[in-house]
C-alpha cells in the first residue's frame, strides 16, 4: 500500500476507533459498577474527540493536496454468496468528511456544555455512556459506504434518542414519548431495511457505488439510473422522513423535547434530525431516476417547512419553538435536494446545525435574561405579526390557529394509522407465540402459572 494510502486508511479508522474507545470505556465503567469521576469523564470526551477530529482534518488536507475526491477503506467481505455480497466499507469523500468534521465540532461542544450542565445529576454516568452510542452511530453512518454500515451507525443513533429522551425515567411523560418514538423510528428503520434488501436484489451488494457509480460526490454515471430505481428512492424517502421527523411522521419531534437540554441540542436541533437529509445526499443521484420522485422530495420537504412554521408560531415553550424552527430549515434543505441542490443543501445543512446548537445551548441562560427584561419594563414584550397573516379573514385565523395549536392532527393521525395498529399486531404475535408455546410444551404447570398478558387497559395503550 502507498504511503499516501496508507495515511488515509489510519486517518479513516482513527476517526471511527475513537468513539467506539469511549463507548467501550463507559460501558466497560458502567457494567463493572465503577462510577469515573466528573473531570475523568470531561478529559476522556474532550480527548478522544480531539484525536478523531485531528484524524479527519489530517484526511481532508491530504486529500486535497493529493486532488483525491474519493477513497476507500474496506473492512473485509463478512458474507459472500452466489445472489448476496455483504460486506462493511468506510467512505472519504466531501460529504462524509464534511458530516463527520460537524459531528466532531459539535459533539466537542455538547460534551463539554454537559459536564457542567448535568453537575451531580444521579444519571450523569448514563448519560454519556448514551452520549458515546451517540456519537459511535453518528460517525459509522457518516463514513459509511455500503448500506450495511449505514443501516450499523442509524440504529445506534436510533437507539440511544430513544433512550435519552426516556432519561428522567422517574417521571411518566418522558418513557412514555420515547416509545412513542421508538414506533415512528421502527417504521423509518423497516424502510432502510427494505431498501437494503432491493439494492442486493438488484445489483447483489449494498455498495453504494453500485447505485451512483464509482464517482466522487456528487457525481454519478447516469447510465446506471433508471425507472426501476424509483421505487428504491421512494423507500430512502420514507427511512428519511422517520428520521428527520418529516410530514406526516413530524409529532414525535415536539416529544422529543422531554430529554436533558444537552441531547435536544446535539440531536433534534443539530446532528440526529439532518441525519435523513444526510441519507438523501447519499442517495441523491437515485432522486434524479424519475422527475416525479423529485417532485414528491420538493413537496415534501416544502410541506414539512410550511407546517412547521404554522405549528412553531403557537408554541408557549422554547425548546418546541427551536425544535419546529429547525423543521422549518429541514424541510426547506429538503427541497433543496429535490431541486438537485446538492452542494446548497450540503452548505445549508452545516450552517443550520451550527446555529441550532448554539440557539439551545443558550435557550435556559435566554429565558432569564427575558426574565429581567420584562421586569425591567414591567410588561412581555411583543412581537408584531407578520403582514400576511393581517390580511386574512378572522374566519382564516381561527382555523390555522387551531391547526398549528393541534399540531397538524399529526399525533392523532400517527396513533390511529401506526402506533395502535403497531402494538396490536405485535401483541398478536405475542399472544400466538405463546399459543404454540402451550401447545409444544402443554398446559402450564398450576403451581407455577404463565404470568399474565398484557396489563392496564388491554396494553395497546401507547
């Protein structure tokens, strides 16, 4: 292997072996029951995340001076079969590069805003030990090129939102929204699955490559796009939307506030919510196989923005505020890919993640400083509405008031069409699975009966 390669190759892999040192440090602490003390545990995050970020500007540089745009680094073939090649494969190229930098900067930024704001919080030690799954998936989906590695770092970073916004467990209101969560990230989650197993069924592999070309992003050969790939990108759509809480699936984003400040920041104001934008600039060259699957992106992510900003005006706390505020610039960076606005939407993506961290780092500090104002002029100050809005009938009002107070209907509309069937179905299986357990084993012991199904009211209750 040339020096040059050989430069990339460790760069690549120290990127991605620092997070998963501090995963396996934390889960490693935290099974033994050692509890690292609070400046332990702010050096090890601020060190290891210094070395994966000076491993990724080391690879940009020597990218650039060697006028490389993209580079590979496999990791072996794990499953070959005649019809089915498996195999896990890491990407260096200005989308995966640029995405993994942010995720660094910012996850730098939050582990170090957290170190103080959690001080002596009894689920310190758990919360960074969700902090380092975090940021493991982040990283593995950032560089992934094959789709077997995306779909290894999306269920990571599934997994530990989830959890984390179940954090303060003691209280009702956050496990209850975090499964609500976890059903909308089962769907998205079915949907990436299902477009894995259609590009092994057309081409054998997950290689991204495979789909696009072997070209750099985000150029791709237009030879291998066509018709029968739209249904593909229709699949990479929904994964999407679940993911970035697009409509119809954007009710669980508000819910996700119940977390710490620190995770709604790096998560549903900065990395976690633009991982589906991320996923439809990997995909991007797939959109351009039909112009009506451009249309349905365009519509979607200008859908999305529209409801977002209706839904945002009514908000009465400031973490929902910034939460539909950052839908309102998901869904426009959306549009943006539908527009075959790649390098705009890559640009926009940055910025906004950027912004939003800083807006809900500042958001408690923010709050008292609203606090002092209206004392001071002994009055809430306020804030004119826009122009349009006092053109429309009272009529007109009222009815958009209602719709953004609502939310859009979204909430109910998600549990009547996938919560509730989601957990019927799945207590179905449950209760079938016990069936043939009775009848392969027969009847259950009297002196030690099967515990009791279900619970509460009936158990379909989400």
């Amino acid at each position: 292997m040339p020096a040059s390669d050989l430069v990339l190759t460790i760069a690549g892999l120290l990127i991605v072996c620092a997070p998963v040192f501090l995963l396996v440090t934390f889960f490693a602490t935290f099974l033994l029951e050692r509890r690292l003390g609070e400046q332990t545990i702010s050096r090890l995050i601020q060190g290891v995340i210094a070395v994966g970020l000076l491993a990724g500007l080391v690879a940009a540089i020597r990218m650039i001076f060697q006028g490389l745009a993209h580079y590979e680094i496999e990791l072996g073939d794990w499953v070959i079969t005649p019809r089915y090649h498996l195999k896990f494969q890491f990407v260096l190229d200005p989308l995966s590069l640029s995405y993994v930098l942010l995720t660094l900067v910012l996850a730098a930024t939050i582990g170090a805003f957290s170190t103080r704001y959690l001080h002596r919080e009894r689920g310190y030690n758990r919360f960074f030990v969700l902090f380092a799954i975090f940021l493991t998936g982040m990283v593995v989906a950032a560089l992934s090129d094959t789709v077997e590695t995306l779909y290894a770092g999306w269920e990571l970073v599934g997994l530990s939102s989830v959890l984390l916004i179940a954090f303060f467990q003691e209280r009702p209101a956050p496990p209850r929204n975090g499964l609500r969560v976890w059903i909308v990230y089962r769907v998205c989650d079915a949907a990436l699955m299902l477009a894995a197993i259609l590009m092994h069924e057309i081409n054998g592999a997950g290689d991204f490559d495979h789909l696009v070309g072997n070209h750099a992003w985000p150029a791709h050969d237009p030879l291998l796009i066509g018709p029968h790939f739209a249904w593909l990108g229709v699949l990479f759509l929904i994964a999407a939307a679940g993911k970035s809480a697009l409509v119809p699936f954007s009710g669980w984003l508000p819910r996700a506030m119940e977390g710490p400040t620190p995770s709604s920041a790096v998560f549903y104001g900065a990395l976690s919510v633009h991982l589906g934008v991320f996923l439809l600039l990997r995909v991007s060259p797939v959109l351009d196989s039909s112009a009506w699957l451009a249309a349905l992106v365009v519509a979607l992510g200008l859908g999305t923005s529209a409801f977002a900003y209706l839904a945002g005006r009514v908000q009465t706390d400031i973490k929902s505020a910034l939460a539909f505020a950052s839908l309102t610039q998901v869904g426009v960076i959306i549009a943006e890919i539908g527009f075959g606005l790649r390098y705009v939407a890559l640009v926009h993506l940055l910025g906004h993640a950027c912004l939003r961290t800083l807006q809900f780092l500042r958001a408690p500090s923010l709050l008292h400083d609203h606090h002092q104002l209206e004392n001071a002029i002994g009055t809430r100050p306020r804030d004119p509405a826009p122009e349009w809005e006092q053109h429309l009938p009272a009529s007109v009002q009222r009815a958009l008031y209602r719709f953004s107070l609502e939310r859009g209907y979204l909430d109910s509309l998600l549990d009547r069409v996938i919560a509730r069937p989601f957990v019927r179905v799945f207590g179905a299986m449950d209760r079938l699975e016990r069936s043939c357990d009775r009848l392969l084993n027969g009847p259950d012991d009297p002196d030690h009966p099967a515990p009791r199904e279900g619970g509460g009211r009936g158990g379909d209750t989400v």
